[in-house]
C-alpha cells in the first residue's frame, strides 16, 4: 500500500480519507461522522468495530453508532449526545499525513465539532485533536469525548497508579465511578493488583464503569494486536461523569474505550479541545487464562512496553 493520502470506497461509502506512512493506515469515512472506521498495520488486523448493517448508509434521521473513533459531547444526553450525524463531511490537509474533519454545525446543542488527524510519517503513532466551538449565544457547561469502538472478542487493559502503603498514604489515588446496569460480579471484570480487565463477552449485555485514571492510558488486545490510547489527567481539572476521565462500555457487540476532557464552561465563539495519542503494538494471540499468575506473566511486559511511549 503506497504512502500518502487519497480518497478511496471503503465498506460501501464512496468517499473515504486513506492516511499510510507506509507502516500504518488510516480510513475515515466523509460521508458520515466522520468516523475513524479502520486503523491497521499495512497488511494487517483492524482492531476498529464496524457495524456492517450499518456501513455505506447516509442522511438517517436517528443517530448511528455505526463504529470506529467518534466524537461526542458530555455529560451524556439523550437530546444533545446523540446527534445524528449523518451528513458529509468536509475535509482539509494538514501537512502531509495530517487532515481537519468538519462535519455541519449542530444547531440543536450550539457547537460545531472538527477533529484533526495526523499520522507520524513514520511508526504507527497518530495524534488525534478534538475541537468544539461554541455557535450559540448563551454558554454551555461541557466536556469532549472520545469514544473507540473496538472489535469483540479482546479485553480491555487498564493499569492502575502505583500501590502505596498504610498508614504513609492515607488520602485516595483513584475513583471508581459505577453505573445502575454494572453488576460488580459480572465475570467479565477483573480487578487486578497492577491492572483492570474487561473481556468483551458477545454473551454479555451491557456493562460500564469510569475512573479518575491518572495512568492516562488505556490499550484493547485482540488478535495479536494491541491499541494503545494515551490522553491527559490533570489533578486539578473538574472532570464529568462523577470525575472520570477514562470509561469502558462493552455489550454483546463491542467493548469501547474512551477518554474525556475536563468540564467547561463554553461562551460563545469559545473553543475546547482534547487529544488523544494512538499506538499499536504486538500482543499475545489472547489473553485467555484466569490464573492470577499466569495472567500477571502475561500482562507484566504489555504494561512495561506501554509505559513507554513508542
């Protein structure tokens, strides 16, 4: 697959932005969203969920989740969240493996969304900044969200910040924020010493939970492939959500990983961004063993390489 950029047909939508450095590729479709649809190794597993009865569709009047890396607004709102953005979008280049994705205002929440994509021209590493301008004339208390949808079958790893001791440390280091339909005994879930797990479960229906996550990163292994998400943690910043900057979401389809940004108070022609940082790495096949050893022997070198950014 040649580097560089062109618009291609992908999954039944006509018009596609094909990012390559010739390591890795990126498809993002611009007949909808825009939605970050595929992110691979050239020749490689995408880790991206697709719905495909949903792939190549355009102009419905509900929302469509649809799959790959979106952009949406919290705190989550039934009127405002699920915007049906499925009109096209328009596109500029940005350098030389960079591009801003606009798609049209949304009148009914008073923003407009872009979300600026830009590949290393060498590695698999992506920078991903999502914009939010206010359009309306009164202002909006908000936080960006970035949601990836990843394909069943993979868990979910999520490291937690290093342990202290009693009674040296007496304040807490994390927040674990649950949600009414998250059953705490539900087997898809472990909590581990270093680590939380969630197994994507095609069985399973939903389950959800959010973390003041200081580690500011997150990876998905399925398939040999892990996805790695970096994204900010500031201490002092008022995050949404019970003050969760991370969540994890997984039902019979999917498991997403998404981060978001601080809580803002929005006026008018105000902009807010968040980035998220890409990676991807080689894993195990699986991570399918339940032994508390075996799974810390299998994990321990995805966490040290994954605290290193690469």
């Amino acid at each position: 697959m040649p580097a560089g950029m062109d618009v291609i047909a992908f999954n039944g939508w006509s018009n596609n932005l094909r990012l390559c450095n010739g390591t890795v590729e990126l498809i993002i479709t611009l007949d909808v969203g825009p939605r970050i649809l595929s992110y691979k190794k050239v020749g490689g597993f995408n880790p991206f969920k697709i719905y495909e009865d949903q792939a190549g569709t355009t102009g419905e009047l509900a929302w469509r989740n649809r799959g790959g890396h979106r952009l949406w607004l919290a705190p989550e709102d039934l009127a405002i969240t699920y915007f049906p953005d499925n009109a096209p979008v328009v596109w500029e280049q940005l350098g030389e493996l960079g591009a801003r994705l606009t798609p049209p205002p949304e009148h009914a929440s008073g923003v407009q969304k872009q979300i600026d994509v830009a590949l290393d021209p060498s590695g698999t590493g992506v920078t991903i900044v999502h914009r939010v301008t206010r359009l309306a004339s009164t202002p909006a208390h908000l936080a960006i969200w970035g949601l990836t949808v990843m394909t069943p079958g993979g868990v979910a790893i999520v490291p937690h910040p290093p342990l202290g001791e009693h009674p040296q440390d007496l304040l807490p280091n994390r927040n674990l924020v649950l949600w009414p339909y998250t059953d705490m005994s539900d087997p898809r879930w472990h909590f581990r010493k270093n680590y939380l797990l969630l197994r994507q479960d095609p069985a399973r229906g939903p389950t959800k939970i959010g973390l003041a996550h200081q580690s500011g990163w997150c990876g998905y292994l399925v398939n040999g492939v892990l996805f790695v998400k970096r994204y900010a943690w500031d201490p002092a910043a008022v995050y949404p959500d019970g003050g969760c900057n991370f969540e994890m979401f997984s039902n019979g389809k999917m498991l997403e990983i998404e981060s978001l940004g601080s809580v803002r108070q929005l006026g008018p022609q105000q902009i807010v961004e968040h980035v998220e940082r890409w990676e991807l790495r080689e894993g195990p096949a699986a991570l399918e063993t339940n032994s508390n050893e075996e799974l810390d022997a299998l994990i321990s070198p995805i966490l040290e390489e994954c605290a290193q950014p690469g």
